[in-house]
C-alpha cells in the first residue's frame, strides 16, 4: 500500500522543497482553473457607509502591487520576502520575488467564475454557504470609482512601460 503525502504551500516554500527533490502534484496559480486571488471583503453596508476608506484601502494594495512590479524596487521587495517570511537565503527571497510577478496585477475586476469555483469548495465544509449566490457578493462599485481616477490609470499605464 503507498500512502501520498501532500501540503498546500505558498511558492516561496515550495520553491524549497521543489529544490530537495520533492514534486509538485499540481500549481494553482499556473493551473486553468479560475480562481479569486488578491481580493478584499467587507460587508455591503460598510462598502456604502464608508467609500473614502474603502477607496483608501484600495488604493493601499494598488500602490504594493505596483511596488511589487517595479523591477526598480526588485531589491526592496526581496529584502521584505526575506526579513518578513523568515528565509534564510538570498535564492529564496529571489524565488518568492519571482512568483509575486506573476501572482499579483493591477487588474481588479472580480473573477466570477473563480468566486463560484471557491464558493463550491466552501459548500463542502459549510452547509450554510449554500444559499449564497456568488453574484451577491459582489460589489463593483469601488472597482469602478477606482477605474475613472487618473491615479489607477496613471498606475496601469506606468506598469505597460
């Protein structure tokens, strides 16, 4: 009888193990299958009540991603990885870099056909889940605030350079 052995792990791990022989069964972010990444949460009354702050918070995470992709602050970013995850070398601060580039982007649609995939995997452990409609929980409202100011358009086209 064999047993299988697996972890979910982030790619600055697996980067790790990968290098000690272990196999990837299958890489989420490369996979076809579509999936909510980078997303915020709050509730809808929240979302109404306070839209300067949320526009601040959002603007918050578009500036780090955009920092991330700056291969001008390659070397501060990578210093972050290290001091902030823990790392212990300069390669793997390098790897978990390399995988924020591709992981991250300045695109901040909702995905819903990856908010439906994650919704299927919650109904398994949580019955109640079940009458939630992924369209619901939704609210494009500060995407499209975000979208018309000259900052995110400034911040895209700065990105394509």
């Amino acid at each position: 009888m064999r047993i299988a052995h697996g972890a979910s792990l982030g790619y600055t791990f697996s980067t790790l193990l990968k290098e000690k022989g272990f196999r990837v069964l299958v890489d989420l972010g490369r996979a076809p299958i579509p999936y909510q990444g980078l997303s915020l949460a709050t509730r809808r009354s929240y979302l109404r009540q306070n839209t300067q702050i949320v526009d601040s918070v959002l603007r918050g995470v578009l500036e780090s991603v955009a920092f991330i992709q700056n291969p001008s602050y390659k070397e501060v970013a990578t210093r972050s990885l290290l001091k902030n995850l823990r790392l212990k070398s300069a390669q793997e601060g390098e790897n978990g870099y390399q995988a924020l580039q591709w992981l991250y982007s300045l695109d901040i649609r909702p995905n819903l056909k990856g908010i439906q995939n994650m919704h299927r995997l919650l109904v398994m452990t949580n019955s109640k889940v079940r009458g939630v409609k992924s369209e619901d929980v939704i609210d494009e409202a500060p995407v499209q605030r975000m979208e018309k100011t000259s900052f995110y358009r400034d911040l895209v086209a700065h990105a394509k350079r």
